[in-house]
C-alpha cells in the first residue's frame, strides 16, 4: 500500500436536517477515479473524519477505489450540537433514513451505488441505510456494529464514562470535534437512557438486499459475537470475519486481516454481478 495520502482537503457543505439546514464536514479520497468504486466511511459514536486517521486511504490505495468520509452531525468540524439538544432512541434510524441520503444528494451522489463500510455506530447506520433505502448501496462492510443492546456493552459505556471524568480523555477528544464535551455526552446519555435498553434493529436487517460482510473482534469489549452473528441469521450470504485477538476496533487492532477481508469481499461481489471496479453508469 503506497497511495496513503488523501487527494483533497475537508470541505464543508450544507445539508437540511430536521428542518433546518446544517454544514457536514467531508473529504475526497482519489476522487479522480471516476470508473471505480465508491467507499463511503461511516464512523464511530465518538469518531470524526480526523480519528480515522489514514485508514480510509489505506482501504483506497489496497482496493483501488475511490472514497468519501464525512463526519457526522455533530462531530468533527461539522456544525456542532448543542448540549441541551438530546438525542432520541431512533437516532441512528435519523441518520440512515434522513442525514446520509441527504449527503448523497448535497454532493450529486443520488445516482451512484456506494459501498458503506461503517464501525460501531457507523456499522448500524449502513445496516439500516441499507434496509430502508434496498438497492442504493452495492454493497456494505460494517465492523462491530450494534444491532441491539447487550449487558457487556452498557458495562462498556459506563467504564469510557469513568475513563473520561478520571483522565485527559476530555482534551484528546476535543481535538477532533468542535465540542467534544457535546459529543461525549449525547453518546453516553442516549446509551445509558432507560428507553435505549431495548433498542432493537434484528427485524429490520431482512430487508437488506445488498453483499454484506461483517466484522467484529473476537475480544470487543463492547458487543459479543452475537451481534454480527444475528446478521447472518437475517441476511442471506453474508460473509463473517471474527477476528482473534482483536477489540472493539478492528481497523486499528488489526488492520491486515481487515484490509485482506474487504478486498476478498470486493474481489466475490464484482465476480459476482460481473461488473468491472466502477460505478453504475460507467
């Protein structure tokens, strides 16, 4: 893997959302090349475009693709959310079904079939995006995702709690996000929420339509193997990675078997609709 640098700088643009209009930070990996596939990266609940560091550009430079990482509303440089401003049990339906299309159509993608590769959070928003929106995406890659709540992961959460209060965590994560105390909170708030604990997409996931590949830490310390498990069970042909010793980020634990599991993944999928590596249309 040679081509870690990424082609273009963040920008912002501005989306509606929820009624009124907001600025999304986003940037560009290769987007020179316009006949291959397009990787959208969804991070994680504390995540940005920044702590992804050079892993997106690692995955385009392995699988010759283009890609686009975006941080979400809230985080990163995109307009920040208020503190007084909870989140609802459906947040990660919002962004799904509402955030990421209009993204999509605020940068003249409408028309293209992305592949979504999304971590913990982000994983849950392309399942979802995937189940509401059947066709959009060509395919999705999703590591540690949630798809309903478990003990191990509330234990999770409250221990992050406990690291934050006790140690320099608080300004780590502020450089990264325009208010990271605000990030922080609306992730730990609607997770410890009484109303979260039976949060549940498992009925959801048998809409999907698309490849799916998913991905998860033998050792997560935030879900079991359940998780991407229960994906199988709904989604026809999807395809495992359970990785030993590995936690809850497997891109950053083990980034080899991640970056060989998605170019096998690709490799099957283009064999599969015998398609060349590019968009629809080309």
């Amino acid at each position: 893997m040679k081509e870690l640098a990424v082609t273009e700088t963040p920008e912002l643009v501005a989306i509606p959302y929820k009624g009124r209009t907001i600025d999304i930070e986003y940037q560009w990996i290769h987007p020179e090349r316009d006949d291959r596939d397009l990787i959208i990266f969804l991070h994680e609940g504390l995540g940005s475009i920044s702590m992804w560091r050079d892993w997106p550009a690692a995955v385009c430079a392995a699988t010759e693709c283009r890609g686009l990482v975006y941080s979400r509303y809230g985080y990163g440089r995109s307009t920040p959310r208020p503190l007084d401003e909870a989140r609802t049990v459906d947040y990660l339906h919002e962004q799904a079904d509402q955030a990421l299309p209009a993204l999509l159509q605020a940068l003249g993608l409408e028309n293209e079939r992305p592949i979504l590769f999304g971590h913990s959070d982000g994983g849950t928003i392309a399942l979802l995006h995937a189940a509401l929106h059947p066709g959009v995406a060509r395919a999705i890659a999703v590591a540690a995702p949630h798809i309903f709540v478990e003990d191990i992961t509330i234990q999770g959460i409250r221990e992050a709690a406990a690291v934050y209060e006790s140690t320099d965590f608080p300004r780590k994560l502020a450089r990264h996000h325009n208010d990271g105390e605000s990030v922080f909170r609306a992730w730990i708030d609607i997770w410890l929420h009484p109303d979260f604990r039976s949060w549940n997409i498992e009925d959801c996931l048998s809409r999907i339509q698309c490849p799916v590949l998913a991905i998860q830490g033998i050792d997560d310390e935030y879900g079991t193997l359940e998780q991407i498990r229960g994906i199988a069970r709904r989604v026809p042909g999807t395809r495992l990675l359970e990785i030993p010793n590995c936690g809850h980020s497997p891109h950053r634990d083990q980034p080899k078997a991640v970056i060989e599991g998605l170019q096998r993944f690709l490799e099957e999928i283009r064999a599969e609709t015998q398609q060349p590596p590019g968009p629809a249309g080309h």
